[in-house]
C-alpha cells in the first residue's frame, strides 16, 4: 500500500512530524523509494516520473558541482533534508559540510540548494522558495530545464528572498557560499 492508502485507510495520521515520518518508514508502512515531502506536518507526492530534460539537467549540474566543489563541501542528490519538526524535503541537489548528517542539516546549515524544473516550476517557485527561505536557506536556485536560466533565491527575511534574480544559460552564476563554484548552463553538458 502507498502512503496515501494507509492514510485514507486510517494505519497513518494525516498530520505528521519527520521523527514519525521515519518511524512509519522503518516498520515498512511508508516505502523508502515513495516520492513524498512532508511541508508543515502534511504528506505533499511529488512526480514519480520525470521528463527527461529534468534528469538530463540534474545529470549536468551534478557533475558541473562535483568536480567544482572545495574538499570540504558534499553534493547531495535527493537527499531527504530536514528543516524542521514538521518539514522533510528532497530538493534534486543539496550542497552541505562534509561529514554532515541530512537528519541533522537545517536550512542555514546548507550551503547551495538547487531545485531541476520542468511541470514543478509553479511548485518550486510559490512553495519552496517560501518554504526555504522560512528555514533560513541562504542560496537557493531554480534551474528551468526547458528554457535553461537559473533563478537565485538570496537574502531570507521573514519567509523572503530580499534577492530574487534570473540568469540566461549563457551567464556564469556563482554560489553564495562556495568560493570558487561557478555554473554556467549552456557550458555544462
């Protein structure tokens, strides 16, 4: 049974913190390889199937930031992160301190958070730009893998990003946080 089935058939709360999220998970009642966030307490699915520009893009700038990233930096790929009691996220890549534990990671603790768009451009945008800037996630992009730009999300304030900004593929886009990386999307392939 999915998750949303053992919801419906009461085995699972509608509302739910991570540390039950992973106990649900652990006995087997929500499977490992379900595509689920869980925003604010409630269960939100994400695609199941992506597009293949998406993966192809996720592809690139995974190796774009692997080979760029300082020694004590690590690039993680959907990895589950957890902002708060209530909140667990699979942003496509997420950079944090090497030896870092994604239980233990909150938003100021990340170092670059990137988000692949195709059909979740609306969602990455009116969701988890808030969402991410609530938690404190000091650098947050935005990759269209349809028109190929970069929209950069600085500066949270109060559930905001002060500094919104978009960048063609043909404009090099550096990180916040991590000297030396540099992205440019029609150069990564």
């Amino acid at each position: 049974m999915t998750v949303f089935q053992n919801i419906r058939n009461g085995l699972i709360p509608a509302r739910l913190t991570v540390d039950e999220l992973y106990a649900l998970t652990e006995a087997g009642l929500v499977a490992e390889s379900e595509n689920i966030e869980l925003i604010d307490g409630e269960v939100v699915p994400m695609a199941a199937a992506k597009a293949n520009w998406h993966e192809q893009m996720k592809s690139a700038l995974t190796r774009a930031l692997v080979l760029s990233l300082p020694d004590d930096a690590r690039l993680f790929v959907e990895a589950s992160v957890t902002l708060s009691s209530a909140t667990l996220v699979e942003p496509d890549l997420a950079v944090w301190v090497k030896g870092g534990n994604s239980r233990e990671m909150r938003g100021p603790d990340l170092l670059l958070v990137v988000e692949v768009s195709d059909s979740s451009l609306a969602y990455d945008l009116r969701v988890k730009a808030p969402l991410y800037a609530r938690y404190g996630v000091r650098d947050y992009w935005v990759v269209d893998a349809i028109r190929r730009t970069i929209r950069v999300h600085r500066d949270p304030v109060d559930g905001t990003y002060r500094d919104v900004e978009e960048y063609d593929g043909d404009v090099t886009v550096p990180a916040l946080l991590l000297p030396g990386v540099r992205i440019t999307l029609d150069s990564i392939d």
